[in-house]
C-alpha cells in the first residue's frame, strides 16, 4: 500500500514541480523568442497542450494520493490545490477574466508540498490504514 501511495505522491510532486517550472519559463521563453524573431505572435500549440498534459497527470495523482491519505485535509487540499490550477488555467485559454500570471504559482506549489508532506506522513503498517479516517482529521 506504501508504494502506491508512494508513487502517486512522487508522481504528484514530479508534475507539479515541471509545471511549476514551465509557468516560471514561459514568460522568458517568449520574451527571448519574440526578440530573436517576429514570425510568430501566438503560443505554439505544442506549448499550450503541455498545460494540459500537467493537469491531466495531476489528476490522477491527486486522485491516487487523495484516495489514500490518512488525513482528510489533505484529500480537501491535493482537490482544492488541483481545482484552482485548473481554473486559472482554463481561463488563460479562454480568457474569462483578468488574472495575474503569478496566481498559477501558489497552486502549483500548493500540490507539490501537500504531495511531499502526504508521501511523508501517510506511513501505513497494514494495507487499511490508508483510507480516510473520520477521528483522524
């Protein structure tokens, strides 16, 4: 049971972190690109589907993990974590309101530290101890 939870809080904060680190990048990437070159004024869509190929593979980790943990706030903060990432996301593609380009950081650094802490506190003895426990919240 370990090593499943093991996995998908590894694979959580494996993702999150390159997300973290592509949302950090792009602005420069483009700025460096835009001074090289003035072919192109749009994202490469190979660029953006990799917002999505993040998303999706937190997903899962955060449904694994969250499936998983001992504790129920942790459950609520991968999910939350997770919601709000893709809604600033999905509104950097659809542009429904105004946001800072910055708001994307906390969420992604919000998933990468509740993956660690929960890969570092979820230690289960037996195979059931790894589900939500009401008293332990």
């Amino acid at each position: 049971m370990n090593l499943i939870i093991d996995k998908s809080n590894g694979i959580g904060a494996i993702a999150s972190s390159i997300c973290l680190i592509h949302c950090i990048a792009t602005p420069f990437l483009f700025v460096a690109q835009s001074c090289a070159s003035t072919c192109c004024e749009s994202t490469p869509l190979w660029w953006q589907w990799v917002d999505y190929t993040f998303l999706f593979i937190a997903f899962f980790a955060v449904y694994q993990s969250g499936r998983m943990t001992t504790k129920k706030w942790i459950k609520i903060g991968l999910w939350l974590s997770w919601s709000v990432l893709f809604i600033i996301i999905l509104n950097e593609k659809m542009a429904f309101f105004s946001l800072p380009e910055y708001g994307i950081y906390f969420p992604a650094a919000s998933l990468i530290t509740l993956h660690l802490y929960n890969r570092k506190y979820c230690r289960c003895e037996t195979d059931k101890c790894c589900t939500i426990n009401e008293s332990d919240e």
